[in-house]
C-alpha cells in the first residue's frame, strides 16, 4: 500500500509539473509573440514618417495601451464569467483577430499629415495590428488567473508564470536585433509570426482544458474567482505610481538614446530588453538580485549617476552609465511593486492597475513631455520621480524632515550653481554635493529625489553660456540654433549633430550682409560643390536639383539663378529657423527662390513627373539616425525615375557610428550602375576652418554609364568597387548593425 501510495503521489507531482510546464510555455510564446510584433512592425512604420526616433517612443505607448486594453478584458472575463465561459469567448476573439493576418501596413494609412503625426500613428497602428496584439495582450493574467482556479499545489502563488512570460518578452527582444533582423525580411517575419500566433492559439485553447478539468475536480468548475478584501486606495495607488514611473523612464531614455544615435531595432529593443529583465528578478520566488539589497544601494550608486542626465547621450560611452542607473532605478520600481502585490484574487486587478500606470507613463513621456519641453527634460524628471516613487513606498515622506530640509537646501545650492556659475562649476558641486549625500541620505530614496530635482530645474533655468538663441521640439527631433564662442557663426542643430553653419560677422565683429558662402558640409570646394560642377560640365549648362532634406538651406548657395532647386523636408520647425532670417539668410539671399516641399522626401519624391530633375541630393538625416527607407534599392529605382538622361542621384553618408556608403553602392551595384566615392583626406579639399568646414562622405550613383564622363581623372573620387559581402537594403531587409560593425571593426559580422 505504501508503494502505491508513493506511485499515486509521484505521478500527481509529474502531472502538476506537466500543467506548469505548459502555462509557462504557452505564456512564454505569447510573450515572445508580443514583444516580436513590436519592432517588427515599428520597423514596418518607420519608413513613414522620416525614420524619426519618435515613432518607438509612440509605438511603446500604442503597445502599452492596448496591453492596457487587454488586461482590462482578462480581468472582465475572470471577474464576472465562468472559466468555461471566458474559454470560449476568448477563442470567439482570438479566431476573430486571425482575420488581419499575415500583418502589414493598412492600405487606408499611406501617407502621414503634416501635423498631429503621432496621433496618426497610433492610428496606424490600430488599423494594422491592432487586433491580434489584444488578442494576444490579455493571454498573461488570463492564463495566470486560470491556473489560480486549475487545483495545481501552486495555485495559490501563480505570479511563478509572470516571470515565464516576461522571458519569453526578454527572448523576443534580444533574438529580434541579433537573428531575426539580419537573417529574414519583413515578409518573412510576418509569415512565421501569423504561423506562430496559430500555435499560441491552440495551446490556450489546451491551457483552458486543463484548468476546466482541474477546476471541475477542484469543485470550483464553474466559478469565478473568489472575493478578497478590498486592497486601499494608497496600496492601489502604489501599484499605478511603481508602475508609472520605470514606464515613463523606459520611454524617455529611449527617446535620449535615438534621438543623437540612431533610431533602429537593435537600439530600441535595449532599454526594453532591461525594463522587462527589471520584471523577471523583481517577480522571481528567489529574486537573483535581492530586492532590499538594491533599496540599500539605491542612493549610494544612483545620486552621482544621475548627473549623467545632463548631458545628451551622443557619446557610445555614456550609453553603459545611462542604462545602468535606469536599470537599477526600474529594478527598484519593479521589486516594490513584487513586495506589495496581492493573493491571487486580486491578481487581475492588480495587473490592470500595473499596466495603467505602464500606459499613464508612456502617454507622459511620450505624448505631452514632447509638446510641454524643448528638450528632453523628462529623462532626468524620471530619475527624480524614481527615487520618490521607491521611497514613498518604504517610509512615506515625512519619516526624517530633518534629512528632507537638509536635500531641500542642497538643492539650492546646486540651483544657485547653476544660475550664477559655468557648467564645469556647476558639475564640481555636484560631485562634491553628492560624494557627502549619498552616504548621509543613504537609506532615504525620497529624500535623494528630491536632491535630483535640482537637474532638471538646472536644465530648464540655467547653463545660459550654452544657452541655443532658439530651440524647438517636434515629432521628430530636438532642433536649435547656436551662437559660437566668437559670436560670428550661427549654427543649425538637429540633436548633438550640427546641420549647417552660417559666417553672420567678420573678423572685426560686423555683420556680414549680401550672398553668403555655403559652409561647413557644403562648402563649395567640397565634395558637393565638386559633383554639382562635374554635372554642369556634363549637361552643358545649368540643372534642376530635387533636395531631401533642408538644413538650414545652405546648399541653396551652391546654385545659379538660372536653375530650379527644391527642397523636401520633413520637420516643420527645421522649415520655420531655415526660413527666418535672424538665423540663417541661404533661403532669401541664395540662387532662385528655392520651393520647399513639407513631407517624407521619399513619399514626396514618388509623386514628381518622371525625369524632372538632373540631381536628387539625399541629405535628410536627423541627428545621426538614419533614415533607412531612403538607402533601399526601391528607393533608389524611384529616384532613377525622377532623374533626367544623365542625371546624379547624391548620397551624404557622414555618419559617426555607421559605414554607410557600402550600402549605397551595393544598390547600385545590384543595378548595373556606376558610382564614386569621395576620397576622404582633407588635403584635397582644402576647408576653411575659420568657417567650420567639415569634409563629408559623399556617394554618387549615376542614372546611366558614362553620366560624369569627367569624374575619373578627378582623384578627389574613386570609382567604388563595393564588397560582394554586403548586401543591398531593400524596404523588407536593412541591417543596420552590420553597418555600426563595419563603421569600428571593417567588416560585417553576419555574411550573406
């Protein structure tokens, strides 16, 4: 009897391991398919409106907000309906959003306006993916709600598969960047995915069996979960403000990276990658990183790391600092969050509060922080606002006035610092101010928030020897004016990279009036003055030039009056500093009126006449992200169309971080076409340093063989012989981790 006894017990433990084991791979595969869809298809949308960095950041919040949607849903069906009931609703819904699969851009949703662009996206987004990702989106507190009902001898603890699923989340986010990206186009993805969603569909359809049976056997068939005692509203109001704040932070570093990197899967899916890793140690059973160990740490590490907030994050080595301190401050969000969650009666409700407060931060940081500063100020207000969230949780405000007053006056002084001193004075306080606050607010998370406020406040009042004459924030950037230490040059600024550069008084300090000179990039013995002449000796005379991307207009002075130049740019507000003539006078004192189309240059491009133009210049970067719809071989054949017998289709491929003209020459490779890169050295060129003249990297690519007959006995450019090892982008396949790769170590590391 004692043998059959144990055989009985071993196989109850084999049976229930087997139930556990099938929640958690069915959570893991809906994670993995959630948290797959999103860059695919923030990638898909990207080419729409410019490659701005922003469309991650309003993707985050789309994704979260029907995240939101969908735990509302769960907690609906497992509050109010019968586990049978939910089962079969819930199969109603997922058949139903098969009905949009494979996944693609609407038709209805081709070309964006010319304001309220984040709003249209979110449209877009709707449109296209919208039903299979709520579908989706309610599978976690669904499934875990269903196991609390299943009889397992883990029912009672269910919150084990949070930490299932928010793997299969961690999966998605590193495989996509690193396999999915540069071994399969858009296409191809879309196929597996729709493949994979009907295999997440039938093993919930099998999950929802086996709690049925186990409920049923538990007596609990067909009931609801039972009631527990009403959580207060300030523990309700801890899970919104924990969940809120890593929420808002995970959107507004994002927005600091991209917005002076590059806007691209492998970058986006970082910061993400380290919120949902944040959620998998916080809900462990035995966290990896114990959570007071990280309470203890918290101020010690994170007040001398949040000064990094000052700076923009245009520098690769700022970037481990940034991420690091995010990561600590979400973990300690997320660690309070496991600390106070609920019995699993309360568990959906708990999880919607969590992701309304994940859509509240989102919608903070990513809708109104871009329409309330003009830079990105809420980064470090989310630093601040973790520290407070963390210690109000713990003690509440006023466990140590003392210690709050003595934050409050060092506060002050770094304000002062900041209002009457330089930056480098600015930062010795700091350091100074913290080295001593750090130990002596050590264990006082609210008092050190409020320590870091002082940044933000600095940010905002002070620094006025940086200070730009003019600075202006859209959906697609932060762009600005500077004055130069000399006061003779005004400077146009897209992030930390500059955009144009305009000589405004001589040596003697008088304004310079008449034409002005194109400068920096553009100088006229550069490379683009050179492959202009080049093709007015070709052609015979004067040419009509199609430009994508405006700048502050300086390329305008490369023309003659006789010519026909039009600008594309995408931003708004680079249109309204290019065109006003305190800060830059190309537009007004240059060559022929220049027109000045609003719109994605590619989009604007594809609706010209055939063969209208004799030069399209492709210069439309933001910052130094990359718009890589406007590199593609299809973008390449619509500029082909656009240009006249002969004609120059030129490439500004200056990038910090990425080797780009690989990537222009393998389309043009792919067609049978020539083209030449300009030699580098700056002997050749010969810029004027006084003007800021800066040598680009230029690739043209000719419309037919023999367009610049001139060109080769130029040994200011080389005729390109592309490496066969670097594929072409297409608009289903660009990898632009190969071309950070090939920018540092030369070559790429994923062969074709």
């Amino acid at each position: 009897m004692e043998a059959v006894g144990s055989e009985g017990q071993g196989r109850d433990l084999s049976n229930q391991s087997a139930v556990a084991l099938l929640f958690s791979a069915t959570l893991f595969t809906s994670a993995l398919l959630m948290f797959a869809v999103q860059p695919m298809f923030a990638k898909m949308a990207l080419p729409k409106l410019g490659g701005s960095a922003a469309v991650w950041s309003v993707a985050l919040v789309f994704f979260q907000a029907m995240l939101l949607a969908g735990y509302a849903y769960a907690h609906l069906l497992v509050r109010y309906v019968s586990l049978r009931g939910g089962a079969l609703i819930h199969a109603a819904v997922l058949l139903l959003a098969m009905t949009s699969l494979p996944i693609g851009i609407s038709a209805r949703w081709q070309v964006p306006p010319e304001s309220g662009q984040a709003f249209w996206l979110i449209g877009l987004f709707a449109a296209s993916v919208g039903a299979p990702f709520f579908a989706i989106s309610a599978t976690a507190p669904l499934l875990q709600a269903w196991y609390a009902r299943a009889g397992q001898a883990r029912s009672r603890d269910p919150y084990f598969l949070y930490a299932a699923s928010n793997a299969g989340s961690f999966a998605a986010l590193l495989a996509y960047p690193f396999v999915i990206e540069p071994l399969a186009g858009l296409k191809p993805q879309t196929i597996a995915w729709s493949i994979a969603y009907v295999l997440l569909a039938i093993l919930i359809g099998l999950c929802a069996t086996v709690a049925g049976r186990g409920a049923k056997s538990s007596g609990a068939g067909a009931e609801t979960l039972g009631e527990a005692t009403p959580a207060p509203l300030s523990l309700r109001l801890s899970w919104l403000a924990l969940a809120l704040v890593p929420s808002g932070l995970l959107i507004s570093i994002t927005a600091f990276i991209t917005t002076d990197l590059v806007s691209a899967p492998f970058i986006w899916v970082v910061p993400l990658a380290l919120y949902l890793l944040t959620f998998i140690i916080a809900f462990q059973s035995r966290p990896l990183i114990p959570h007071e160990a990280i309470i203890r740490r918290l101020v010690v590490y994170g007040l001398p790391l949040s000064i990094f907030s000052i700076f923009t994050a245009s520098t690769i080595a700022l970037l481990p600092v940034c991420l690091g301190l995010s990561f600590v401050l979400m973990l300690a969000c997320h660690g309070e969050l496991a600390r106070l969650r609920p019995p699993p009666e309360r568990l959906t409700e708990f999880y919607l509060l969590v992701s309304l407060g994940g859509v509240l931060g989102g919608i903070l940081a990513g809708l109104v922080a871009p329409n309330l500063f003009s830079r990105i100020l809420e980064y470090p207000l989310l630093i601040s606002a973790a520290f407070l969230a963390v210690g109000l949780s713990r003690r509440g405000m006023a466990k140590d006035p003392q210690r709050l007053w003595l934050a409050a006056a060092a506060s002050c002084v770094l304000l002062a610092f900041a209002a009457l001193a330089n930056t480098a004075v600015f930062l010795g306080a700091w350091a100074i101010i913290m080295i001593g606050a750090g130990f002596v607010l050590r264990r006082q998370p609210f008092a050190a928030g409020l320590l870091t406020l002082a940044i933000p406040l600095s940010l905002a009042m002070a620094f006025t020897d940086a200070a730009p004459l003019v600075q202006s924030r859209s959906f697609y950037g932060v762009v600005g004016v500077r004055l130069s230490e000399d006061g003779q040059l005004h400077s146009l600024f897209h992030g930390s990279t500059m955009h144009g550069t305009q000589r405004i008084k001589d040596d003697a300090g008088q304004p310079l009036t008449g034409r002005p000179e194109s400068q920096a990039y553009y100088f006229s013995a550069g490379p683009f003055g050179s492959a202009i002449r080049h093709l007015r000796a070709a052609q015979g005379g004067s040419i009509d030039a199609a430009l994508v991307g405006l700048g502050a207009g300086s390329l305008l002075c490369l023309s003659q009056h006789d010519e026909s130049w039009t600008f594309y740019e995408i931003d708004p507000e680079v249109v309204r500093i290019a065109s006003d003539p305190n800060y830059f006078t190309f537009l007004t004192q240059c060559g022929p009126p220049a027109g000045i189309v609003l719109g994605d240059g590619r989009l604007m491009l594809a609706g010209e006449p055939s063969a209208r133009f004799d030069l399209i210049v492709l210069d439309a970067f933001s910052s130094d992200a990359i718009p890589a719809h406007l590199l593609t071989t299809e973008a390449l054949g619509i500029y082909l169309d656009k240009l006249k017998p002969g004609g120059l289709a030129l490439f500004h491929v200056s990038n910090r971080y990425m080797e780009l003209s690989s990537v222009v020459e393998a389309a043009a490779r792919q067609r049978g076409l020539d083209s030449w890169r300009s030699r580098p050295e700056r002997n050749i060129w010969t810029p004027d340093e006084s003007q800021r003249d800066v040598v680009p990297n230029v690739v043209i690519v000719g419309k037919t063989p023999g367009s610049l007959p001139g060109i080769d006995a130029d040994p200011a450019w080389v005729r390109t012989s592309a490496d066969t090892a670097v594929p072409p982008w297409t608009d289903d396949f660009s990898n632009v981790l190969t071309a950070i790769w090939r920018r540092h170590w030369g070559e790429p590391p994923i062969k074709p």
